[in-house]
C-alpha cells in the first residue's frame, strides 16, 4: 500500500516523545478538562470556557428522546438534537450509557434516511464508532468488536450527518473492481450544496486497487483532503481525495480486509476550496506547511461551523488554535478527526474556541505526522 501522508518522513519528528512526555500530555489534559468522568472510568478533555456569544443563525435542533438506559452526557455538551439542513440530517451533542442495549434513540419522521446508513462518530478516548441508522429511524450505536466501554462512557453526535435521500445527488462511477455495496444502502453519490460536497452511499471490492472512484470535475478540491470514512466492523479508515479527482481508500492499521468488506460514504464531507474560508493562527508548535493541502481554515454555512486543512508538530502540546469569536461553539463538541497511519482521532473545542486533538490509545505520534481537520463540522 503506497502511504500518501509522507508518514515515514514526518514521524522522524516525533520518535523523540518519551514516555514521560506523554504522562506529561495527559496530565495537561486532565487539568484542562471540566472533570467529567466516563462510565468506564476514563478522563474524556472537554473545556469549561466562557458562554459564547448568541448565534441567531444557528439553525433550530429538535432534541431527541433518549430511551435504553441512554443519557445526555452533560458536562458542557449540548443535549442530543437533530435538524435537518438543505437536505443534509446533523445530529449534535453527547450521550453516554450504563447499560449494553445500542439503541440510543428513534430519529423522527422527517429526519429518517431513505436507505440504511452507516456514519462514523466519535467515541470515548478518541475510538473510532459508528451509528447505524434505518429508514424507520432507529440508530444504533456500534463500537469495534471489545471496546463496548468506550461507545457506554461517551458517543459524541456532533460531526455527524447523512443525506436524507439521493435526490440531486449525482451518482459515481466506481471503478478498478469496486461495487456498491447494496443490502439497502444507498449507491455512492456526490452533491454540492453551498460550497461543501458532501457524499452518500456503501461500496465494496474483492480487489487490492485502492482507488475507488473519481470525482465529477465540479466536485474536485483544489489540493488534496483527507477525511475519516467507516469501514467494516466499525473500523476506522479515510479517504485520500487528490486534485485530479481520485479518491483512494485507506485502512487503519493497513487491514484491507475492512474495506474491502464494506467502506461506507454516509457523513462524508468536505470544502473543495478555501473560498470564503477564514485562516487558522497555528500555535504552539503546529504548523500547516509539508504536504500540498490546505491550511487549516473556518467558515459558517446555513449556522454550521466548517473547517478544513491539515497541519502538523513536532511538540506535545495539543492545542493548535484557538477559534475566533465569530466560530465557537455554544457548548464543548468533540469531532472525529483523520491522523496519520489512518488512525482515529478527537478535536475538541470549548466555548472559549480552543480547540485540542486527542489520540485514539494515546498514539500522540499519529497527532503530530497529521491532523486533518478536513470534513469537521459542529453546530454552534
């Protein structure tokens, strides 16, 4: 498998971070968290800053009915809601369970998907999940195979969306010996709406060519993104959208098998260019030169924060800026994030617009090679 994040280049930064370096990390974090405690007893880094200023444009969530022994999270996030956008469903907020029953709740009638989808979100520590969702509406949450504990102590909803339908969407030619998945799902499609290309749909393949399709040319992003995608079993992936249009697709841990097995492209966002985009001030350490993508950048759309780029570091640190005003969330988000080696991540962001990446099992070195905020939304 060709590596197209130039990991072994940009890891030799980072082999210098001992042991003690990331005890040090986590204890910053745990100094900075607002003191939430998970079910499984593990420390998840959510802010405590300042309320932030009203948004009157954020548009109206409808909160959602918790049911099996599901709950909101608390400590600072927003309470599960949905609302629909332009034909895309966002979901925002936390929930967390005592319990092993993974149905968290019943969308509502106008918010339900026409084909079955399969989106990645966010778990405790920074694993990977995903939520399965029905058109009769029922979501069920889903970890990796063993790691149950981290989907019970916290599944974050914000970051997450579907199309409803494929209406105006334009369907995709898969190619090098990938088929849509089908068993209900939606066959893979993209659409433009307001500046960002968002996709739908389920493939498979029984080959070893990683390129799956390539983008309409309205499509396209002007330099290369990198975005998580879902993969069998849960497992974590991304997709590699190159300037040309090509779109490979990438396995955690270099198991191919898991996608092969079934890549879903429900939830799959990003910004084809940085038009209208405001830039990032990089700090502590971060930087976003080294590879031909964007710098990372902010902009609103409909009420909904985007962001896009990637940046990188040699540090410990994990706080690479801090957003502007005008961008902060109400309440602490914790979005999924792409990191180097395919690997899972966290950023979390606080009122106050500071935002820290976390990384799945502590692989702080995966943080440092890349952090792509590329396809990262969150509603204020």
């Amino acid at each position: 498998m060709f590596a197209p994040k130039d990991q072994d280049n940009r890891q030799a930064g980072a082999r210098g971070l001992t042991r003690h370096h990331l005890g040090a990390l986590a204890r910053g974090l745990r100094r900075a968290a607002a003191g939430a405690v998970c079910a499984a007893a593990v420390t998840v880094p959510l802010f405590s800053g300042a309320a932030a200023q009203a948004a009157t444009t954020t548009p109206a969530f409808t909160p959602l009915t918790l049911v099996n022994g599901w709950a909101n999270y608390g400590n600072g996030t927003a309470s599960a809601a949905v609302a629909s956008i332009n034909g895309i469903v966002h979901l925002q907020g936390g929930i967390k369970t005592s319990g092993t029953n993974p149905e968290p709740f019943t969308l509502p009638v106008g918010d339900r998907p026409a084909h079955n989808v399969f989106v990645p979100a966010d778990l405790c520590n920074g694993d990977n999940g995903r939520l399965d969702i029905t058109p009769t509406g029922v979501v069920t949450v889903e970890a990796p195979v063993g790691n149950w504990a981290n989907a019970q102590c916290l599944t974050s909803l914000d970051g997450v969306s579907f199309a409803r339908s494929a209406s105006s969407f334009t369907p995709l030619t898969l190619q090098n010996g990938w088929a849509s998945y089908g068993s209900g799902t939606a066959s893979p499609a993209a659409r433009n709406i307001s500046g960002i290309v968002h996709l739908q749909g389920a493939m498979q393949t029984n080959g070893t060519n990683q390129v799956a399709f390539t983008l309409p040319v309205g499509d396209r992003p002007a330099l290369r993104v990198f975005v998580p995608v879902d993969l069998c079993g849960a497992t974590n992936g991304d997709l590699f959208i190159q300037a040309d249009g090509s779109v490979s697709v990438e396995a955690e841990g270099g198991v191919w098998g898991n996608a092969q097995c079934f890549t879903s492209l429900d939830g799959v966002s990003f910004a084809p260019s940085a038009s209208s985009f405001t830039p990032l001030t990089l700090e502590n350490g971060w930087t976003s030169t080294g590879l031909a993508s964007a710098p990372p950048a902010v902009r609103v759309i409909s009420g909904v924060v985007h962001l896009e780029g990637d940046m990188y570091s040699n540090g410990i640190n994990p706080v690479p800026f801090t957003l502007p005003a005008a961008f902060r969330p109400a309440h602490n988000v914790a979005v999924k994030v792409a990191l180097c080696g395919n690997d899972s991540g966290t950023l979390i962001i606080g009122p106050g617009g500071e935002a820290t990446v976390q990384a799945e099992g502590g692989n702080w070195s995966d943080a440092q090679c890349q952090t792509s905020v590329d396809g990262v939304w969150f509603a204020r």
